[in-house]
C-alpha cells in the first residue's frame, strides 16, 4: 500500500509541475507576443473626423460613409483608412485599432493644389479621454491621432483633478511619430522623455511596442526614459524584436530585419489564420498580423493534456484497489 501510495503522489506531483511549466510558458508567451496575439478577437470603435467634412471615408476599399463617423465592430490591428472629397486631395495611411479605447482621428485633408506636407501623431496617455492640445489648440481627447504639418510641435494633456504634462515632439514626412505622456505621475516624476526612430526591412510592417501595436512602419516614438521592447510584425505572421532603452533627451535609431531573424524564433502561422486574414483583407482592407495558435504555445499543450491523462488513468488504476484493500 504504502508503494501504491508513493507513486500515485509523485504521479500527481510531476503532473502538477507540469501543468505549472505550461501556465509559466504560456504567460511568458503572451507575454512577448502581446496584443497582436492575447487581444486579437476584441472589438474597439473608431471615431473619424476629417476637414473638410462631408469626406467619404474608405476602411479598405469598403466605403464606410462620409466624415464625421463612428465605424463600431472593428477588430483590433491595422486598417487602411482613405479619405476622399472632390476637389481635395486624396490621402491614404494605416492606422492602428486600439483594444478597449475609442481611437479619435482627426484628419486634413489638402487641397488639390495646396502643397502642404503632413504626417500623423498618436497621442495616448495613462488616463483616458485626457484633453489633448497640439500648439495650444485643443484638438480631442485621448486616445487621437492627428495629422499635422512637418517639424517641432508642442503635445499638451490634461485630465480635472490632475496635474497637465506636456512635451515636445518631431514631426517627419512619411513617419508616424507616437507619444504617450502619463498624467497622473508627471508632478511627482518629471517625466523625462527620449525618442526612438523605428525602420524595418521591409517597410510599411505593423510597429508593436510592448503590448501595444501602434501603426506601420516607420515610426518614430516618443516615450518617457525607461526600457522597452519593440516588435516588427509581418501580415504572414512572422516577426523580429528587439530590447530597447529610452535615453532622456536622447535620439536613437533601430532597423529591424525580418531575414536576419531567426526562423525558430518566428511565429509560423496556421491555416485558419490564414484564411481569416484573407477574409479580412477581403472585407476591411489590411488587419495587420492576427496570429492566434503560436507553435510554441501548441507544443506546450500537447505536454499539458499528456500529463492530466495520465494523472485520470493513474487515479482511475490505483484508487479502486485501494477501496478494496480497505474493504478487505
């Protein structure tokens, strides 16, 4: 009995630190992966703004109405949007769908024979629906994202009942630039701020910092001093990264290269990712890279349902005889 005893508990034992090794592993997973992977199946809105009003805006090739709108049921990644009216300019960029945040647009659209050079700013902070003022001009609330002219601006927050932050930006032709300033600490921190300009190879992949993906590439980010990780992710799914450091009242520079990435390290996907990102390029335009299996994670769970079958058949050999000798 007392053998019996012993190896049902070391049984259930390693079970146990299997099913701990898994949960680890799938956290650190999603973890590194983070919204392109853990957030995929989220629905957001998107509030889009144009001047001049009356724009037929375009998500894809799908017209979706005229400006201003409310696009609701959109799913998280990125969409072409293109704004159209007669006798303007026609404009067209990526724009990155946020999970549980209503991203605000405000676009201007040139025109025709206006030559005015403009890139977008995405402006987020820690403390939703902050005012934000670009050069003192209040232009929305956060999460927005602006177009706007080239060269040096001033990005200001403010939220009742805390302190306002504001800091200086860049803005290039062609770049995205990205900046979240955190209100409800910049009293306490004086928040220093340094600067990250992003390329990939190739071009125009979905930029992720952290957990969050934030637009195409190139991008240049503006972030408080501190460490990061920053993603280049493909539409097929495969991806390069890399740590990063912040420097305050620093510029540095990254180019990520998805060839010299190793091919263990990439996220290979399915066939039903496949499918669903051609469903969605089909209806919405670009979707940005929606993996949903990672192999890693699947290997894993092979490992996961090994052990809990094994622990039912031990529990189901062992626990009669038991009985039995009890009876006896």
């Amino acid at each position: 009995m007392k053998k019996i005893d012993l190896i049902f508990v070391s049984i259930l034992a390693i079970g146990f630190v299997l099913i701990s090794l898994f949960l680890i592993n799938y956290q650190t997973n999603n973890k590194i992966l983070g919204l392109a992977f853990t957030d995929l199946n989220q629905e957001t809105s998107v509030y889009i703004n144009v001047n001049p009003g009356g724009s037929n805006v375009y998500i894809g090739d799908v017209l979706k109405g005229t400006s201003p709108i409310t696009i609701d049921h959109l799913k998280t990644g990125t969409y072409k949007l293109t704004l159209k009216k007669e006798g303007y300019q026609e404009i067209s960029f990526y724009f990155a769908a946020l999970p549980e945040k209503i991203l605000k647009l405000f676009i201007k659209t040139p025109l025709n024979n206006e030559q005015l050079k403009q890139s977008l700013v995405l402006i987020d902070t820690d403390l939703p629906d902050s005012k934000i003022y670009l050069d003192g001009a209040l232009i929305g609330t956060s999460p927005s994202l602006v177009s706007t002219t080239l060269g040096d601006h001033q990005v200001m927050v403010s939220k009742k009942g805390y302190y306002s932050a504001s800091q200086k930006i860049e803005v290039q032709e062609s770049v995205t630039t990205y900046i979240k300033i955190e209100i409800e600490t910049s009293e306490k921190s004086k928040q220093e701020f340094g600067s990250y300009f992003i390329t990939t190879e190739p071009s125009n992949l979905d930029v992720a910092l952290n957990e969050l993906i934030l637009g195409k590439s190139p991008m240049l980010i503006f972030a408080k001093a501190d460490s990061y990780r920053v993603y280049a992710i493909n539409s097929d799914m495969s991806m390069a990264d890399s740590a990063i450091n912040i420097a305050a009242n620093k510029r540095a520079e990254l180019n990520l290269d998805l060839s010299l990435a190793k091919s263990e390290d990439m996220i290979q996907p399915t066939s039903e990712d496949l499918e669903k990102n051609q469903l969605c390029a089909d209806q919405n335009g670009d979707c940005g890279a929606t993996p949903s299996n990672p192999s890693k994670i699947n290997k894993t769970g092979s490992i996961l349902i090994t052990a809990i079958i094994i622990i039912i058949l031990v529990a189901i050999a062992f626990i009669p005889k038991k009985k039995r000798s009890h009876k006896a």
